[in-house]
C-alpha cells in the first residue's frame, strides 16, 4: 500500500477494508437511504457516485440522498441526471438536480440546514443504510477526520447502519486539527452547548465511530469542485459600500463597536462580495460565524481584518483553492469546522449576536422574502441556512439587486410569489439602489423605505401606484393588498416577459 | 397607609411615591414610549390606563405602548379607541386595537414575541420614558414583584427611564416566590442559560431595580380581565382525540414515551381545548413549558397529569381565578413565570424539545401557515410566539377547524394569503378531519395528506382540481401554483361570500 494512503490510514485494522470504488458502490441497495458529506461543494464524496453513475447505466435503482447542503457534480449533476435520486434533502444549487426537481423527478426537501441533525436523531430521516463520507485521514484511534466540510456527517456517521468512507489524499494533511467536532445529545436530555465566543472549541479533531460499522474505504484523489462564484461588480460594489455605511451609523447610535459583531454571510457571489467589501475598510478584529467560508474571507485574514473564522464548509474558487488548501498551516489557528447543526443553531446565533447577510431572491413592500422559488414555483437552490441565521441574528440582513433580467424583472414586487422568511425575521435590505431599515416598524411604515431606497426607478411608480390603491380598497388595513392583483407582476412577467406595465393615471 | 398596602410595600422609602392614577397619568408626555406589563389579558397595569382614557378627553396626546402580549380592555379597547395610542407591539387580540389598526389609526408591529427584549437592548424600541408594572409587592430590598405574568417587565424596568408601579393589592401574596426572573445580557457578551429543565430556576424572585427611578406608586384593586376562551365542542374534542392517538403512534415509533415532552399550548380556545384531552389519557408526570398557562393546565395539574407548569403568564377564565388565585399555596411549587425571552428562547424550546400546539387561521396545501392576517390584509391578533415555538420545537404542531363561517371558508387554500410559519417550520397539522405528519416531505408529498387528511370534505375536489391543474401548468415543478388562481380562493370569498366553486369538469 502507497505510503501516503498508510500514513492517511491510521488505524491499520481498516487495511483490509480497502476496495475500489466500483465495489463500495455495489454496496448499495435499491430504497437505501444514504447520508453523504459535503457541504457547499466542498468536501463530499466524489469516486463513489462517480461509481453509482456507471452502475445506473446496467441497472435501475433509486436512493434517498441527504447531505450538509450542495454537493459538486458528481452528485448533483451526474447521480441526479442518471435518475438514481429519488429524495434529495436539504439543499442543492447544481442546474443538473434542479432540473430533475423541476421535472418531478427528484423529491427534494428544502429545509433549514440546521434541522436535519434532529430529523436523523428522531428516525424522520432513515433508517440511513449508508452514510459515505470524505476523510483526509482516519487516526489510529478510530477518528473519521473531515476534509473541507464538516456539514451532517457527525449525525450520519453516528445513526447509519453502514459507513462507506472516501479517503482522499489530495487534501492536505493540514487539515487535521481545523475539525471541531461537538454533538449535541437527544432533545431534552442534552446540556447547553458551552460556547459563548466564535473561537471556542467545544469537541474532538475528528468523528469517532465503532470502526465495525466502516465496511468500506475507497482512495480518492478528486478536488473539490471550485465555486461558481463571479467577482463582485460595479452594483455589488455600491450594495457593500451602502452596508458599511450602515454598520458606521450603527457604531455612532452605540449598538456595534468597530470589531462590530460575528459575521455570517450566506453562499453566493453577491454575499460575499458585501464581505470583500470590508478589505478596504476601518473595521478590525473581525469574527465570522458562518456556515460557509467564501473567497472573501481568505483574503480578509490575509489582509489582517478578519482574526477568526468559524463555519461548516470551506468553498473556494479555482485560484484560492490553491492558495488556501497550499497553505494551510498558515491559516489553521484562524480556522475552524463544525458541524452544521453548531455552526448553525439558534443557541448560538442568538448568543454570539451575529450580523447576518443573505441573499434574498426578491421581495415584497412589506418586507417578506422570497429566496427559493422562481415565480412561486421553480425550485431555484433552497432556503439553506438563511433561516437559522436571519431570525436569530443580531441584524438579519438581506442583499439583492433591485432588478433582474436586464430590468425586465424587479426584485421587489407587491407581493413574494413565496415565502421563505416573514415580515417577522427581515431588519435590513439592501439593494445597489439603497438599504432599508425595517427594524422596530410597523408593515405600512416599512413601505416608503423599500420603495423609495430599495427599489428600482423604473419600478417605483408601478409599486407607489399598486400599494395606494390597496390602502384605499381595504379601507387602510395591517397589510394593504389587491388580491386579484398581487402576483399579477409574475403572471405579467410568464405572458409579456417583463413585469413593467403601463399604468393607469388616476 | 392601609395595612395591606404597607405590608405590600416592603420598602418604607418608596410610601412617599404613593399617588393617584390621574397623577401617574399625568406624567407621561405627548411622544412618550412606554413599556407595560402584561401578557395575555394578565398582570397589566389597568388604573393608569384609565386615567390616560380620562385624560384624553380634553387633551390629545399619543404614546407608543409596548407590551409583553396582549392586553386587557383598559389599554387594547379604551386606550386604543380613545386614540392615545400610536405604535403598538408586539401582540393584541382585541377587538377595539383591532379596529384601529385595520383603520390605520394604530401602527402595529406584530413580532415574535421572544424578540422584542432583544430590540430593546439595542435601542430599537426606545429609549423608553416610562415602564408601567403592575406589582403584586415591592419587597424591602428593592424587588418588584409581579402578579401574573411577567412578559417584558424586566427588560423595560431595566432600560426605561422612569418606572410607574401599579400595586394590585388583589392579587394574592401568595403570588410571591412563583416568578423566577433572569435576564440575559447583551448579546455577543451574554452566557449560556444554564436551564437543562422545565422546572428549574434560573434568577431571583422579582426584578430589581434602583428605587430613584420609581416615580409614582399606584394602588389598585382591579382583577385581570378574565380570558375569553369558549368551552371545548365536539370537534375540538375529535382533534385533541387526533393529537392524543398521534403521540401514541409516536412512543409507539420510539420517538416520545408515555411522559411526552415539554408540552407549550398557545393562547386561544383550540389550544387549551386540545390541552383538556389529556385529563383522561394515560400519559403522566407531564411538564409545559409555555407562555401562557390557560384553564386546562391547571385542570391537568388538579388531576395529577401535570407535575410542573413553566410560562410567561396565567390567564383565566372568571371561575379558574377564583379557584388558583384563591389557593395559590396549593399550586406555588408545580408553577413558575418567567419573562418572554426565557418562556419563548429558541435556545430553551431546542434543547427541551418542546411539542408545540399552535393554532393557525389558514394553511395552505404545501403547509404554510397563516396566523395573524384574515384574507392576507385584516390583522387578527398576531404572531405571538408561535413562531419561537415552532419553528424550534421537536414538533411543531398547528390546529384549526377545517372551515370556518359556517363552512363559507376553507382552512385550507391553494395558497395563503400571508405567511407567518413557512412550508419548513410546520412539522404536523391538525383538523377535526385529521392528521397531516408534514415530517421530512417535499412540497408535493405534502399535498394528498393535507387534502385527503385535514380538508374538510366539501373541499376536498376544489383543492385536488386547482392542485391538478397547478402540476399541469407548471410541468410538476417543486410547487406547483397558478398564479393567476392561487389567491382566487379569497377574491371569491369577498365577492361571493364563500370560497366554494363550481369546478368545471375535465
């Protein structure tokens, strides 16, 4: 056996378990409910669904895959393609999948991200046959250490009958260490989760099973598909300019410092450009509790403004990819890994006081977000952790541009064709036009300030016009609405492909 | 000074505070903000209230009046209707604050109900002139004693500026001992809350304050308003039946045992009918932990199901304050209040594992709830803390009557008209017609049990035509809706009066 696998292998009983991935593949059966690693593409099971796949082409079967949240390709695109997903769960952001959700192909439960660990737990998720799982080493003394995310494979590690590991040795073996493995124990029986700052370690390096469960051990040596992240632009530029001109006025009324406060910034390119933002900025000394590390963090250590990082996946492009996972020991005492349902609990949230940035897919005058479907009915990625973050934070921030689709779309309309998160949970919105407090105030004094400084121009008379016309039809109630017209701006966009019309001056 | 009152006022410094209501009421100025007391129709100030009523009759001023739920008719009917209120938070459940503020003449911020404390620490609401507390006693060293409830009344004590007592000599001092009042720090600075059981103290007996910023002494003999709860009828008894058989099959699953968990019962007449089914179950040694304990738990807690009842308030009807109020000492040991951000803490409800038995106004087919909005524009009362309560228990339960007005309305609708618990925090749903467990399904898997299981009968064919047609239109997408259709449920109930169709037949 390759010296490298030995050194990676610590526990030298599991030799024997050594197959390739065609076999650890035959493992599975038709029904099983299977629990995988990985989180945000980063840190999942690559060389066995890559297995699955051609096994598919000679055979029909189906399984339940759950995982920490999106998977890369192999999974997502190639596994749900060749029709062997028949439940997905929690969340996924891959066209191929999507594509099969949308067909009605694949049942896909979008859930909170910190959820799914008490789902397992009550047997709502499972019995899981097999949960397979990417390591960059198993020691001697029988600990599972995770790659690049640490997601839900704690709890499946623990609930499955069976466990199929992917040991890949193209990550560093730095990376043992930055694992802080905590599992909280049954509802109502467990303790409090003893963490009341970002950088506090709680548990072990790695995830202890009984190694009688592992029943198989494939070598790997496929990377992590690189994030899909596009570089910020002009307009994400402007929207974290308006964010830090917020957390100054913020530090002037006395409710932040200039460390400000634990920063989660949810996936995608707009979020984290808001955090590039901060590179050139005064604050310092900053923490992030998130559930994700993107681009922007990296270069936030680097450039000595962000003193610690804590989340449940690292996600990186192609360039930093390189530079992170090449350099490891530089960044593993900034660093830390944890399960998803620690990086993402309300305990914690709550506690911590996190400033909380997420992705909002539009909007209403009322301050109810939609960040899920597409028209109330395509399944665009999922809610993630969003939810988790945005009604425990601090600050539950949402960011999106004002418009879409070249203008044709307006991210803010009369009313959210669905509802991800309620009037209740949103404190702040920000578009490349302006932001939005909507903190303390009532749904028609949240109006004014999501047209006025959120929305788009072209926009704005059509949202005046529509939201003084249901004050006047009901007689100015809580929440003023049409209802014959209030998802009319989505039914005007599938007709004419455009939410712009013409509207009648009184 | 009477003898009661001197015995009510430990401290002897504080006799000279000791004025009338129309001088307490005096105090308070044009623009004012204020914290009162008072949870669910109990332990509100009511006297100053009234002489605020009084005093409106030849001046006009406005304050903005925060709470910790909804209050008697002192403030939510006379205060409300003589136009002395401004803003209001966090919850009502009155008709006469209704009509204002579906008038638009009242501003009201309808909010979870474990979130207002927070706002308060960060100055969002605020800063806050007068807190108004209604007390059972000061104690000789400083203590304010509450009556029966305890909501936000140390948060506002804590922050406001000045403090009026209202001292409720009719409440029974046996009320002293029952609170236990703890209260976080800010966040991001603040610890754990070391409570790992329903029945476990955290604080001390009642909220300490500096004595200088008492500035007015009220007394009062007024009894709480007493709840408005109708008796249990046939079909609430048939979903307790439901809910009872549900959590059978549960212990039968391995998931709960005969002692349950933590049970929390919101406010209204569903909810504490379904709490009176467990008088003749075979489940024992139960513990709530609630915000509001009603008649049932105190039946429950008389026939020795109950051992331990933890909430923010206690609100009776007329012949259930005679018997607790009037035998405190009998039930002083199996009670404790707490303020709403400790009843209400996602940190708590998660680590206990609550069952949390909600009411929801409408639900839609993939399980969304609406709470607070009649016809997705007309407040109803509010959120409350069934958002603290669901979306973090171990199963987040809502009831409702199948239809309403005679059958005119459908509980359940193609889409809700307001969102209050999203499709990911609705664990089951209940109806007279029966159960819908929503646990781990996608949107689609949701529909036949919602339909088949909650709807009532004479619904059942619209709801499956529009579903139907929703897969058709959309080429099964992940949830399927026609929008121009989807709130036409509600448009036909204000046209027609009802939501019933002519479904023409394919």
């Amino acid at each position: 056996m390759d010296a490298i696998i030995q050194k990676r292998l610590g526990n030298k009983e599991l030799e024997s378990k050594v197959v390739s991935a065609d076999v650890a593949a035959a493992l599975l059966s038709d029904g099983d409910v299977v629990g995988m690693s990985g989180f945000t593409r980063a840190g999942d099971a690559k060389v066995v669904p890559m297995a699955l796949v051609e096994r598919a082409k000679n055979e029909k079967f189906q399984i339940d895959v759950y995982t920490g949240a999106s998977l890369g390709p192999e999974v997502d695109k190639y596994l749900a393609e060749a029709g062997v997903i028949r439940k997905r769960g929690p969340f996924q952001a891959d066209a191929g999948i999507r594509n099969q959700i949308n067909a009605g192909n694949v049942m896909y439960v979008d859930a909170h991200l910190s959820h799914n660990a008490e789902l397992v737990r009550q047997g709502i998720i499972g019995p899981i046959k097999y949960a397979i799982i990417e390591a960059a080493a198993i020691t001697e003394d029988g600990y599972i250490i995770p790659t690049t995310s640490v997601g839900n494979s704690p709890i499946f590690a623990q609930y499955a009958e069976n466990i199929i590991i992917e040991l890949n040795i193209s990550h560093p073996e730095s990376l043992i260490g930055i694992h802080d493995i905590y599992v909280p124990g049954e509802q109502g029986k467990r303790d409090v989760i003893p963490m009341t700052k970002p950088n506090q370690r709680l548990g072990e390096i790695g995830i202890k099973v009984d190694p009688a469960k592992i029943k198989a051990i494939v070598i790997s040596e496929e990377p992590d598909a690189p994030s899909m992240i596009v570089p910020p632009d002009e307009e994400t530029q402007t929207m974290a300019n308006i964010l830090l001109d917020f957390f100054r006025s913020e530090i002037k009324a006395g409710r932040l410092t200039n460390t400000l406060a634990p920063i989660q910034s949810g996936v995608g390119s707009v979020a984290n450009a808001v955090l590039d933002g901060f590179a050139d900025s005064e604050f310092e000394h900053l923490f992030v509790y998130s559930e994700v590390l993107q681009d922007a963090v990296f270069n936030l250590i680097d450039a000595g403004k962000v003193d610690f990082a804590s989340a449940a996946s690292i996600t990186l492009s192609e360039e930093l990819q390189k530079r992170v996972f090449g350099n490891m020991e530089h960044y593993a005492d900034k660093l830390c890994l944890r399960p998803q349902e620690i990086s993402n609990h309300p305990e914690l949230i709550r506690r911590l006081g996190l400033i909380s940035i997420n992705t909002a897919l539009e909007l209403d005058i009322y301050g109810n977000v939609n960040s899920t479907h597409v028209s109330g009915t395509k399944m665009m990625n999922g809610i993630g952790g969003s939810g988790d973050f945005a009604r425990n934070a601090r600050l539950g921030i949402f960011v999106t541009k004002s418009y879409a689709k070249g203008g044709a779309i307006s991210s803010i309309v009369p009313m959210v064709s669905h509802v991800d998160h309620t009037e209740h949970d949103v404190d702040v919105i920000v578009t490349e036009q302006g932001i939005a407090d909507l903190r303390g105030l009532a749904p028609k004094e949240r109006v004014p300030l999501i047209i006025e400084n959120c929305a788009h121009p072209d926009y704005k008379e059509q949202l005046w016009d529509y939201y003084n016309r249901a004050v006047e039809a009901t007689g100015n109630q809580q929440t003023p609405h049409i209802l014959e017209e209030a998802l009319s701006w989505h039914v005007n966009l599938a007709k004419n492909k455009t939410m712009k019309k013409e509207i009648a001056k009184a």
